[in-house]
C-alpha cells in the first residue's frame, strides 16, 4: 500500500503523549513515526536504555508506552531484546504462542554508538529477529550534554568545551551506520523525521518485516544540547540532510540504495549557523572550509557505492 500521511496519523498511538520529552526533541516524534509502521494487530516488545527517551516515558508505575516495555542499562538494550526474541521463537516453536510479536530496541547514541555497542553487535552478529534503532542527537543529552562518538567534530559540550585553545570537540563523528553494514545483517538504513515522514515510516516498515536482524540511525535533534529553538525541530532535520551531512539511504543485504538527493545541495554552512553549539565555529571560514570538504568526500562516497551520479 502506497504511504499516506493522514491515514498513517490516525493509526492509534502506541506511544501516548503526557511523557516528558521536551518539547522540540526529535526522540519522540522519531519512536511514534516507527511505532506506527507496526500492523494494527501485531503486538511489540519495547525495549529502551537508559536515556531520555527512558526517563521521560517510563517512571514506575507510570508508562506512556501501550506495548510491553523493558528499561534495559545502559550498555545492554541489544542483548535485553535479543533475549526476549529467543525466548519468543522458543515458546512459538513449542505451540504456547499464537499471537505474533515484533521486538524493538530503542537507544540514544551514547548507549548505541558507545556504551552499548557490544551488546548491539553481538545481537545483530547472532540472527535475532528484531529491530535496533538508534535515535541520535549527538551527545549524553540525558546526563548533562557530554560528547560522544556521535557527536561531530567541533560541537560544543560540557566534556569538549569551545574555547581560545581547544574550539569543541577534536575528533570527527564516528559512522555507525556504516559499521553495522559491515555486520552483514538484511537491513540497514538511515534515516531523520524529514518532511511527511514518508522515508522513516517506509524505512520502519522494511526493518520490522524484513526477517532477521536491522538496524535504523535515525536523526533526532536536541534541542538543550543543539542550542535551537523548540519550534525549529523539523527544520533542522531539513537542513541536515539538504546539506547531505545526515544522507538517507538504505543497504539491503549489501546492496546500497540513495533515498533522497537534495536537488541542490545546500552549504554546511546553513547547518552549522542553525545550531549554538557551533556558534564559535560558524564565522570562521577554514574551519567551515575543512567541513565542507569532509561533507563533500562522504557524500561522493556514498554515490558511488549507490551507484548514483554526484
């Protein structure tokens, strides 16, 4: 069936609103985007590390989720919903279950790219039948807005400070996605809540009922953490991937696929300006000069490997 908005929103809620998101965070648009991608009579196994998607939806015995739900740690989120998924297809297996579950894991990118990668590489690595997606805003938001691997080169957090001698962090952001591609699973893609959505919910939709092991990198912006205002959530997600620094595509068992390509490709400059956290950066014409140029080779590299013409 081809994608429709409205029918598409007036599918019920899985995640309930009265959580305590902040308002202008991409998290809980990202998780009701992917939630919706599920069959109305499909029922899900939720699981979340600790994160703000975590402590803002979750405070026992309050829940703003509709399907069952798992706090996982940290580092574990993976293993947690692997392990439900093997118990699952056991009692399937034995005739005890009749009803038919799907098995997500949520993390943001400090228990994704970083503390949890261990447990995520181990359930992709092992066949689970189950979705991982990471919802990335780039820093430990949660916890005081420290830098991660997630977070690119520049930004200023309170663990790499913007200042005279040391502008941001030094160290440019590490390609998930890319890494989980080499794994060799049936799905990866990556993906942000851009325009009607239609790219994510598609995208859900393959991961969910593609069998085996996927994984989503799904942009979520911050807005503490970005410095923007709460209103221009949808508009940041724009500009990232019209500046191709957050490219959607899609890899299905190995074959790469380019699921938007800007008509004009807007400069890096527009996102850095977009955001406070590169405010000390921004004005300055070869630090954004050295940007572009990475920008520009990972753009170039992802067209050729999507056979695609720059």
């Amino acid at each position: 069936m081809a994608y429709n908005l409205k029918e598409t929103t007036q599918k019920p809620e899985r995640l309930t609103g009265g959580h305590r998101m902040c308002a202008g965070c991409g998290a809980p648009v990202v998780v009701r985007t992917i939630l919706r991608a599920l069959k109305e009579e499909d029922h899900a196994v939720i699981g979340s590390a600790t994160g703000c998607l975590e402590v803002s939806t979750f405070l026992y015995p309050f829940t703003a989720w509709k399907d069952s739900f798992i706090h996982s740690a940290f580092e574990n989120a993976g293993a947690t919903v692997a392990g439900v998924e093997a118990a699952y297809t056991s009692l399937k297996k034995q005739g005890k279950l009749d009803d038919t579950y799907k098995f997500i894991a949520f993390g943001g990118d400090g228990g994704t790219y970083d503390i949890g990668i261990q447990s995520l590489s181990g359930a992709m690595e092992r066949g689970h039948d189950m979705v991982y997606v990471c919802y990335d805003n780039g820093a430990y938001m949660n916890t005081g807005i420290q830098r991660s691997s997630a977070t690119p080169k520049y930004a200023d957090t309170t663990t790499s400070p913007a200042g005279t001698a040391v502008p941001g962090k030094q160290q440019y952001r590490k390609d998930l996605t890319r890494v989980m591609i080499a794994h060799g699973i049936p799905y990866v893609a990556q993906s942000a809540p851009f325009k009607n959505f239609k790219d994510l919910y598609e995208k859900a939709e393959k991961a969910i009922y593609t069998p085996g092991p996927a994984f989503l990198n799904v942009l979520a912006p911050c807005p503490r953490g970005w410095r923007y205002e709460s209103d221009r959530l949808m508009e940041l997600c724009e500009i990232a991937v019209d500046t191709c620094f957050w490219p959607l595509y899609e890899v299905i068992n190995g074959e790469y696929k380019l699921t938007y390509k800007p008509k004009k490709k807007r400069p890096i400059s527009d996102w850095l300006e977009a955001q406070g956290r590169f405010k000390h950066v921004a004005k300055n014409p070869e630090v954004v000069a050295e940007i572009q140029q990475v920008i520009d080779e990972r753009w170039e590299t992802l067209l050729r490997l999507c056979g695609e013409e720059a």
